[in-house]
C-alpha cells in the first residue's frame, strides 16, 4: 500500500474504534433530514431542476477576432439525499448538466456531479470523509478556453479531536486525479500530455477557539503531483497556513488563510517558487438586507503549456446581494485574476495575463421553491503575452430554478 493509502486506512481505523463505544456529547443543531423537501422516513430528499443559461452566448469559443454567437441553454435536474443516524451525518449530491448549443453542435455535452460527505461526532473525536466525482466538458479553469471533457476525482479524509482549554488537533489526507479525454487540443498543446496527473495531500494542524465565533489554526501540509506522461512536472510542496475560521453567527463570517508555500520541481527547467499564498472567502450582513461577500486568491497554478509549465495566479471577487424580504432579490458581482506566467522563455513584460468577470442578477420568487431570474455577464481577458490569447463576451440570459437549491 502506499503511503497515502495507509494514513487512510489509520484514519479509518480510528474511527472504527471509537464508534463502538463512544456517544455524541452534542446534538446537532438542527437535522437536515427535518428541513428536507421530502422526507423519507430516516431520509431526507431534496429535489431541484435549474434551466440556466437561456440566451445568446456572444463568444462561443472565446475567440479575439472572430466571436460567434450562438443561442444556448442548459437543463441540470440534481438530487440531494441527507439523513443522519446516530453520531453520523450523511449527505449525497448528484447533479447533470444538459448543455444545448443551437448552431454549433460541437459544444453540446452531458456534465456528470457526484458528491458524498460522511460526518461522524463521537465525543471529542469528530472524523469525515468525502469524495466528488466530476465527468465534465466545463472549461477547467481561466486560462483554458476549450470545452475539453475531463475526469476529476478528489477523495479524503480527516480526523479533529477536540481538546481540554477549547484546543483541537486534525490530521488528514487527500488524493485528487485528473485526466483529460486523449487527443483534446487547446492552442495545439495536446492537455493530456501535459495536465494528467494525480495529487497527494497529507495535513496537519491544530487550533484554539479564541471566542465562541472565532477560532485560530495552523496547518502543515506536504504535497505530492505526478504526472502520467510528463514526470519532468513532478513536482513536491510544503505549506504552512495560519488561518483565522468566523462563525456564520458572527457579523463577520467565513475563513481566512495566509501562508508560505515551497514548491520544487524535478527539473531544472521549471523554476521553483517559494512565497506567500492565500485563501480568503469573508461575508457579511449589512443593515439586515444587505450581503456583502469577499473572495481572494493567491497560488501557484499548473499551466497546460509545455514549455511555460506554470504561473501563478492571484484574483479577487466581490460580490452585493441584496434581498428585501418580499419576492425579490439582487446581485452585482465582480472579479479580476492576475495570470503571472514563470518562464525564462518570456520577454520581460510579457509574463502576464489579466481575466475580469463583471454581472448582475435580478430574480423573482414566483412561489416557494421556484424562481425565475434575468442576469448579465461581461467577460474577457487580456494578455500581455499575445493578442490571440484575449477576448470579450457579453451575453444576457435567463434562469429559470424550482427546489431547495444549496
């Protein structure tokens, strides 16, 4: 077995252990399965259908000198199960995409969503364990234009024991796959020759509660990328991560991350970076009505070029809701990443590109579960690098939702 594998097993094992004896010293706060759409016995089913994305898509491939449009739509029916017997809490999400293109026919395609958590509270012992399953043509991040099919498989575990004096200790591992579908191009790079690999993660860390809504932690993490047909990537990384968790009853909720990463390559021709990281998602209500929601991001990014094999990319979004408690509700949004490409290859200057995202949502709550919504999107990039490598879209579109929708 290998390593990862084995911290799996132990984690496992540890639970098994405690599950035969040990009592929940809390109840939950409240059951899922109570708020459930349908209830099933011990089971709870919350069902939901999403016709999103129902008008012209201006830019269908994202193209900067020839944009075509198209009319598109997609249907996504989902299904949630939850029930939580004993000290376990269980929840299950799968979801499909149907994506319509009207005109051309190449970008039509199935998305398969599986997800499972599983949480156990046995006293101060408190261990979970996830997996997703992703089969999609989504485009894979913002530097990738393509609708190219991959397969992402992310699983772990994690164990948090609660100590005396509001202290906690976790330990954890993780594997994530990616593979893309042979012989997909994107700029005439073929992206399983050089994005198929696996990641493994273990973590530790441990925390103290500083007030009831506030806790403090440090997590240590190594981390390990092999890739299937490129090993000149392989690559290892050591984190150290100081973060500051908000409690969603705090006016000031979410969590805060700021770190050092240490990522060293195999090869000589892939530089290695040692710097600061970060992961922050903060929200907060204003005047009872108002929500307001910060995301930043700062890490090291894996590009599907070979010979530029990574940059780092650093974004901010912002994000207004406002719902004034009759039927219906708004969003104003915006977001900008910064692509800084590491290469000896690149001129000076010619390192960066910078990708913005700017919309709003104005939706209508017709009856309990369903809604109707009208949204605009303008989004683009631009590039130091090359011109072909920019774009704009603007596109204005309709959301139709029914069900209890997470």
């Amino acid at each position: 077995m290998t390593r990862f594998s084995l911290t799996l097993t132990a984690i496992a094992l540890m639970t098994s252990a405690h599950a035969a004896s040990a009592q929940s010293s809390q109840a939950a706060a409240t059951d899922p399965v109570d708020t459930a759409t349908i209830r099933l016995g011990p089971v709870g089913l919350n069902p939901a259908l999403m016709i999103r994305d129902v008008g012209r898509d201006n830019n269908v491939f994202n193209d900067p000198d020839n944009p075509r449009s198209d009319f598109t739509a997609t249907i996504s029916p989902r299904v949630e199960l939850v029930t939580s017997p004993g000290p376990m809490r269980l929840s299950y999400i799968t979801t499909t995409d149907y994506v319509y293109y009207q005109t051309y026919t190449s970008e039509r395609g199935t998305n398969l969503g599986n997800q499972i958590r599983t949480d156990f509270e046995f006293g101060p012992f408190q261990p979970s364990f996830d997996a997703h399953f992703d089969n999609t043509r989504e485009r894979p991040n913002r530097e990738i234009d393509t609708r190219a099919r991959h397969h992402d498989r992310n699983y772990g575990g994690n164990l948090r024991v609660q100590l005396p004096a509001d202290i906690f200790v976790s330990a954890g591992a993780r594997q994530t796959q990616t593979t893309f579908d042979p012989g997909v191009e994107f700029r005439g790079q073929d992206l399983a020759t050089t994005l198929d690999r696996t990641d493994d993660l273990l973590e530790a860390g441990a925390g103290v509660a500083l007030t009831p809504l506030t806790t403090f932690q440090v997590d240590v993490g190594r981390e390990r990328a092999r890739f299937d047909f490129t090993p000149e990537r392989d690559s290892q990384t050591l984190r150290i991560m100081p973060k500051v968790t908000f409690s969603p009853l705090a006016m000031l909720n979410g969590s805060a991350s700021f770190g050092y990463r240490r990522f060293t390559t195999h090869s000589p021709d892939v530089p290695n970076f040692r710097g600061f990281v970060s992961s922050v998602t903060l929200a907060s209500t204003v005047l009872e009505h108002h929500h307001i929601e910060t995301t930043f991001a700062r890490d090291l990014q894996y590009s599907y070029e070979e010979a530029v094999p990574e940059y780092i990319e650093t974004g901010l979004t912002v994000g207004w809701n406002w719902a004034g408690g009759g039927p219906l509700d708004a969003r104003l949004y915006g977001s900008r990443s910064r692509l800084h490409y590491r290469s000896p290859t690149l001129a000076d200057g010619k390192t960066d590109d910078v990708a913005h995202t700017f919309g709003f949502t104005v939706a209508w709550r017709l009856a309990a579960y369903l809604r109707a919504g009208v949204n605009g999107d303008w989004r683009g990039r631009a590039s130091d690098r090359s011109a072909d490598r920019a774009y704009d879209n603007r596109r204005i579109y309709a959301t139709f939702t029914w069900g209890k929708v997470s």
